[in-house]
C-alpha cells in the first residue's frame, strides 16, 4: 500500500488537499503536528480511505512541541473520530500510551520509532522491534536515516525477519540515499510504504512523489 502524508497547517487546507490525494493512493496520513488548527471529524469524513493520525515529535522529526498528555489525547480523540490507524510514539510515556491503546476502540495502533541521523547496527534493530512488539500495538513502525546504500539492506533485513514472524511492519530508510528502500520495502513484505502527493510537498527526506512510486514498483514488482 502507499500512502500520502497530507502536511497542510489548517482544516480547509487539508480538506482541499485530502480531495486531490485522494485519488491517488490507499490511506492518507494526518500529520496534527504541523497543523495550527484541526477538525478531526470533518477530515476522517472527507478522506473516504483508510487514515492514520499522528503528531510527530522533534525528537522523531517532526513539528510538535506539545507535552504528552495533550498528544495522547489528540490521538484518542482520533480514534473516537473513526482514524483507521492510530501511530503512537515507541518513547511516549508507558502509562499514556498505554492509554491510547486502551482507548483505541476500532483503530489499529502503529507503534512508531524514526532516528534521524543514522541506522543502528542488526541486532539493536531486532531489539528495538521486540520492544515495539512488546508494547502492545498492531503494526511496528520503525524508520531510519541511511548514510549509505548498504544501510538500506539492513532495514529490509528487518522487513523480511518480520514477515517471517507473522509481524506487521513499516520499515525504510530516510534521506537521498534511503530512497531505494522506500520501493522495497511493500514489495518485500513491508505494510505500506509513504509517497509525496508531489515534488516539494514530501513530509520526510527521501520521500518519492506517488505517480513515480507508483511506477517504480510496478517496474519491479514480480
């Protein structure tokens, strides 16, 4: 599956931009950390796919500045907003996200961790997706930066090692030389993978625009 972050700062502008990316791929993501005002309901209605929320930290890349505990109840006012996928920071407070989760109602828990500056060795990566596993969500998310292009084959490694286990994973590299692993990784098993709605509009470094995505992995599917 693709799916288009929609990185707009307000809700009439993400209404008019979740009506044009719609059309070109399989669940939108609502980044709230990069919004100064929002409508859940009115957005989820007007998606008419499957839709993740999230309020990405600084931390983990993103814009958010908010304290935990208004997160985490963005995130559950999201569930109760009928979000397909709710993704829930792996370092968020245990007893918060623990919240989320039990507050989840029909919404699939993404539990997510994005290091920005480099790609941990094997073994801390199974680490780090035993501890994601183990905190209780439906879908492992974890997203590096790659500083070669043999740092992409270690995070595929992990979207195969997970596959075999039965897990749900979301697993890719960022940045230039990351790219490689984003067409990868849905067609070696991963979950889905994110594409830019187009040139300029990308949420992440390394992110492709959808059209291109799109024939890219169908020039190497098999």
């Amino acid at each position: 599956m693709i799916c288009i972050p929609i990185i707009e700062h307000d809700t009439k502008s993400a209404l008019e931009k979740i009506s044009e990316a719609k059309e070109h791929t399989d669940v939108l993501e609502f980044r709230l950390d990069l919004m100064d005002s929002f409508d859940l309901h009115a957005m989820i209605s007007a998606a008419e796919k499957p839709v993740i929320v999230t309020y990405r930290s600084k931390r983990e890349g993103g814009q958010g500045e908010h304290d935990p505990l208004a997160v985490a109840d963005y995130l559950i006012r999201a569930a109760h907003a009928n979000a397909a996928y709710i993704d829930v920071e792996l370092n968020m407070p245990v007893i918060l996200r623990n919240k989320i989760i039990d507050n989840r109602r029909n919404s699939r828990i993404i539990i997510s961790t994005h290091i920005m500056d480099h790609t941990p060795p094997m073994d801390d990566l199974r680490v780090l997706l035993d501890e994601s596993v183990r905190a209780g969500g439906d879908i492992v998310k974890i997203v590096t930066m790659a500083n070669s292009i043999e740092e992409n084959l270690r995070v595929l490694e992990l979207v195969s090692e997970a596959k075999k286990r039965k897990i749900d994973i979301i697993a890719f590299c960022m940045g230039p030389l990351g790219r490689m692993s984003r067409v990868f990784s849905p067609l070696m098993g991963g979950y889905l993978t994110f594409a830019s709605l187009e040139e300029g509009e990308e949420s992440a470094a390394g992110q492709i625009p959808v059209q291109e995505m799109k024939r890219l992995l169908e020039f190497f599917a098999v």
